[in-house]
C-alpha cells in the first residue's frame, strides 16, 4: 500500500506460560523501500509484559519480559506489532521481506 501505514503482527503460539521473548526480526534496509516507524506490544502482551528495543537499518532486536506469563492459548498470541511506512512512490502490490532471524523463548518459573 503505497503512501500508507503497513502494521505487521508477530504471534506465537503452541507455547505454555511465557515469561519473555527475545527476538531479532530483519526487513530490506532500503529506506526508499520501507521505514519502520514504531514498535507496540501486541494485544496479548500489552498488559503483561515491557520490552526494550534496538533497531537500525533493516532490523530489529527487541526484548519482553513481564511478572506475568502468558497464559496457554489455542490460537496464536499477539506479542509485537511492527509499524512501517510504505513511501508514495513504492509499487502497488510489491512484497517486502519481514523475517524471523532469531528468537528465543523465556517460560515462566515454576518454583513455588
């Protein structure tokens, strides 16, 4: 979408009691192709867990912990949402790489 705002979600799921997440995600480091605006908790971590981000050309590390663990789910949970800018002279229809690079999964303590 030319000219607009594309949000791509970032959902886990399968995944019993999640304390944090570490991710690196990668996008084309091509400003004239996208920007990446904001980074927001997803609807399933907004309440839950804080992150700490850094991001440059064409990537992103984020890291979410929180006191509370997800709780297990059967439908995907949304933990991120990344906001990028598509410029007024991309091409209707073009596909941009958003891609997983790295993740690693933090489960709740279950000491009593």
């Amino acid at each position: 979408r030319a000219g607009e705002r594309v949000s791509v979600p970032v959902n886990v799921r399968g995944i019993d009691d999640l304390a944090g997440i570490d991710l690196t995600i990668t996008f084309p480091p091509d400003r004239t192709a996208l920007t990446l605006e904001s980074i927001e908790l997803g609807r399933a971590a907004n309440t839950a867990f804080e992150y700490i981000a850094r991001y440059g050309d064409g990537f992103v590390q984020v890291s979410m912990s929180g006191s509370q663990a997800l709780p297990a789910a059967t439908t995907p949970h949304e933990v991120l949402l990344l906001n990028f800018h598509a410029p007024p002279w991309s091409s209707a229809g073009a596909r941009l790489p958003v891609r997983l690079r790295g993740a690693g999964l933090k489960p709740a303590n279950k000491h009593t």
